[in-house]
C-alpha cells in the first residue's frame, strides 16, 4: 500500500529531530562498535532497558571483545547471562561470534547477506547492527516499530503474520532519511518504547501526531492488531529441596538438565510433573522424554541447543515471599503469582501435601533412582516460558539412609552444591529465587 508523501516526509523529519534532543543515555548509544550494538540488541529481545543495562555492563567487561567471547567457556557466558531468560539468545550470540571470529577475523560484517547468515541473526537483529554500527539504510522492525507504524499509518494488517512485517519492513526502509539510518531507526524504537507505548499511548507529547492517522480516526489504544497468542500450558511440579547431611552437610543436591530442549544443560533442584492418573486420581512422574544429561561438572554445560520458544525469564513468585498478617493457613498457602494460564479451565484443587510428598518420593526413586525422605513443604512458586507455566511445590528433602552420600553413589548428573559453589553452576530464575528463600531462611547461601 501507498501512503502520502507528505505523511511519510512529516514523520521521518520530525521523529528524528525529537529523538536527537531526548534520546535517552543508553551505554550501548556511547559507542558504534558493532560487538557491542550486537550484545546489546539481543539483550533487550524480550526484556526491558533497566533489566539489560547492568547485565550489558558486566557483560562487555568480562568479553570486552569477539575474541574473549569466541573463546569464553560456555558455562561462563552462561553464568553472565544468569538471569536474563531466554538463554538460547546466549548461546546463538556465542556461536554466531565465534563464526565472525573465525570466517571474519573479528571484525563483525558490514553486508546484509553476511551478517545474516550468523547463528541467531535475523532480519531484526542485521538490520539494527548494520544501521546503527554501519549507518546502512537497513530497517530494523521490532514489535515498538510495528505498533509505531500501524497507528501512524493505521495499518490493520494482522501483525502477528509474516506478510504484515514485511510490509512494514519495505515501508521502514523507505522512511530512512539518508545518511541518518542509525538515529532514524533508534528513534523508532525511542517512540515505541516511550511515547507510543501499547496501553495509553502519550499523543500530547508525540511529535509525529499532527499527522498520526490512528489518532486522528480514534485507534490508537485499539492498534496494532495482533492475535491473541495460545496460552502456555500450565504443568503442575514437585520440587525437592535436597540437603546433605554428614560429609554434605550445609550442601544442597542439585542436578543437571538434559543436553537439548528447555533450559538445556543449566542446573536445577531435582522436581517432578504431578499428573492426573487414569482413574483420577494424582501421581508424580518425571516429564516425558527427557533424555539424560551429558557426565561431569559444570564445565560441561550448554549444548549447541536452541529453545528459543521456551525457556524465558518468566513471572516467578514466591509465596513466603509477601508477608502475611496472622498464621498461614491453607488459603495463604495457594497463593499464586502471576496466573498465566489464563482464559484455560481453572485447573482442579493440589492434592494434600503428604499426597505430594509421596508421589516426589515415589517419582524420584522410580525415574531418577534417587532415595528422597520429604519432610514437609517450603514454598509455593511459579515459572512461566513462552509455552509453559510450571505451577510448583518445594519440599525439604533429606536422602533416605544415605543423607551424606557422595557424588559416585548418585545419578551421574547430580551435584552437592555449597554456597561457596553457586557461582560455578548457572541456574534458571526460579531455582535461583527458590535457593535465596532458602538462604533468607536459613542464614547461608549470602552470596545470592
């Protein structure tokens, strides 16, 4: 579709001339170097500024160059990246530097057909690198410049189909001014994320909106229209809160993820799916075809796995974690956070906790060959990833007859972690947030 020259000139001028006065001071904008641009843009996939920033910092400060990245162990970058969610940007980012250290000599590449043949690097991602380090008239369309574009332009194409990005793609290259690419797609973004934000837009303050035909028709809080995505399938999990006892005492029993899928090699406190039996009642199982990790410590994480649609930082919440007046009862107990399964059939009541208790036991030693005594419940939490919602229990756990048994007598991909070893072993958010409670409670683990 064609739209007005004028709109389309008014828009490119004034936009860029607002962005050049209130651009925030972001730490990525201080430099053009393309390593930097790179790590950023894939930082902020997903996740707000004021999250990324702190994050950028140490991250640029431990692989300050291709180099340092292409050749960091992977636990390492995992460990920096701990926090963040999404962990397979992570691992496409360290792949993809190490082919631009090895095919490009470091230096990252300047070409659309280059840059986007690297590991992870889509249309999004080349084209922010090569406007904002290369001032090529590339477009770089997020969802900010989607829901920019469809209300200016009033566009109601489905944004969550292909064909309306590449529409807006062709339309975005076409408002580049010249020889101003990187400030005019940052300033895109800018708008996006300040000014034309998805609930209640600013239109007082936006400079583009004498012009703005979603405004002017009364749709601006009504686009861009976007499908509603399927809801994430809420699992319901038992968590062992393992201590060690004798030789492991003060150490926490935790193990490592299988090599591929979901949150692939990081670690995690041992837990089970609670499903409904054929006769209706509940037992404990393991999830199915999970196959086993790979041997050894923490020098063996990450695989060259990708569960980009999986695993993310998530809405966690703990339920000790918001204080409450009087003694806990049952109904405290429920507390849930974030309900993000939402618009499913309300699921049915947990079972007891000492149903629970007993099916983590049973599951445990029938799947894992693991030995666990459950000695009562700790927390309740919840995790969701882009297809998942872990609705979960944690119990402290001792192991039966053996609570101080060594590493050799264990499923191979188990660990006893001390405090002073936390910081070798990267953990999704939740198990993190589960091991502060723990540490709150118990005095230890200060590290966290």
């Amino acid at each position: 579709m064609e739209y007005p020259t004028e709109q389309k000139r008014f828009f490119s001028a004034n936009l860029l001339a607002w962005y050049l006065i209130h651009r925030r001071d972001l730490p990525w904008r201080r430099s053009r170097n393309p390593y930097y641009i790179w790590i950023s843009e894939v930082m902020l996939q997903q996740t707000r500024v004021d999250t990324v920033i702190p994050y950028f910092h140490r991250f640029v400060d431990l692989f300050p160059t291709v180099e340092a990245l292409a050749e960091a162990p992977e636990d390492e970058v995992l460990k920096a990246w701990e926090g963040l969610g999404y962990y397979s940007r992570a691992r496409n980012l360290q792949q993809a530097v190490r082919e631009v250290h090895e095919r490009y000599g470091g230096i990252v590449p300047d070409t659309k057909e280059d840059i986007s043949s690297l590991r992870g690097v889509g249309p999004y991602t080349s084209g922010a690198i090569l406007s904002i380090a290369y001032n090529k008239p590339e477009p770089a369309v997020d969802g900010n410049v989607m829901r920019v574009l469809s209300r200016y332009f009033l566009i109601e194409d489905d944004i969550a189909k292909p064909a309306a990005r590449v529409g807006m793609e062709r339309l975005a290259r076409d408002l580049i001014p010249e020889g101003s690419a990187g400030d005019f797609n940052q300033a895109l973004m800018e708008l996006g994320a300040m000014v034309c934000t998805p609930r209640s837009p600013q239109c007082l303050t936006c400079p583009v909106m004498d012009h703005c035909s979603g405004r002017l028709a009364g749709r601006e809080e009504t686009l861009p229209v976007k499908t509603k995505a399927k809801p994430p399938k809420p699992e319901r999990r038992l968590v062992a809160l393992i201590e060690g006892e004798g030789e492991n005492a003060g150490r926490i029993l935790i193990r490592q993820r299988p090599q591929e899928g979901l949150l692939a090699r990081m670690w995690e406190l041992p837990h089970v799916e609670l499903r409904a039996a054929a006769g209706g009642g509940a037992r404990g199982s393991l999830a199915a075809a999970e196959p086993p990790g790979p041997a050894g410590g923490p020098g063996l994480l990450l695989a060259a796995a990708d569960e980009a649609a999986a695993a993310s930082a998530g809405a966690d919440s703990l339920a000790e974690a918001q204080p409450a007046a009087g003694p806990e009862t049952p109904a405290k107990r429920g507390r849930r956070g974030k309900a993000a399964a939402a618009g499913s059939e309300a699921p049915a009541a947990w079972p007891g906790d000492a149903h629970s208790m007993e099916q983590l036991r049973i599951a445990l030693a029938e799947e894992e060959h693991v030995d666990v005594l459950p000695q009562g419940w700790i927390a309740d939490t919840n995790h969701t990833f882009s297809h998942l919602y872990w609705d979960m229990k944690v119990y402290r756990c001792r192991l039966g007859g053996q609570g101080g048994a060594p590493a050799g007598q264990l499923p191979y991909r188990y660990r006893w972690m001390s405090p002073e070893e936390l910081e070798r072993y990267a953990f999704p958010n939740v198990f993190l947030r589960v091991l502060k409670m723990y540490a709150e409670e118990r005095g230890v683990w200060a590290g966290k």
